[in-house]
C-alpha cells in the first residue's frame, strides 16, 4: 500500500510532463505540415550521373 503512494504521484507527474511536452510541440509548430513531409520524400532531386 505505501508503495501506491510512492508510485501514483510519480505516475501523474510523468502524465502531466508528457502532457506538457506535447502542448509545447503543437505551440512550436511541429505539427503543421504533416502532408508536405510525406510527399517530401517522393520528389526526386538527385541528378543522373
């Protein structure tokens, strides 16, 4: 049992870290173009040899 008071706190303060991590990824713009990054990789810019 006092495990359990060891363990959830921690638990809800890496849910509440997590948390915050991905609100600050959507604030900085890391989300913004998903479509452009996967058509990204088809375009073919090397030049023949």
């Amino acid at each position: 049992m006092t495990g359990l008071l060891f363990l959830i706190p921690i638990a809800l303060f890496m849910g509440l870290l997590g948390l915050g991590a991905f609100l600050w990824a959507v604030k900085s713009g890391q989300f913004d173009d998903p479509v452009g990054a996967a058509n990204r990789i088809l375009i073919d810019d090397d030049k023949p040899l």
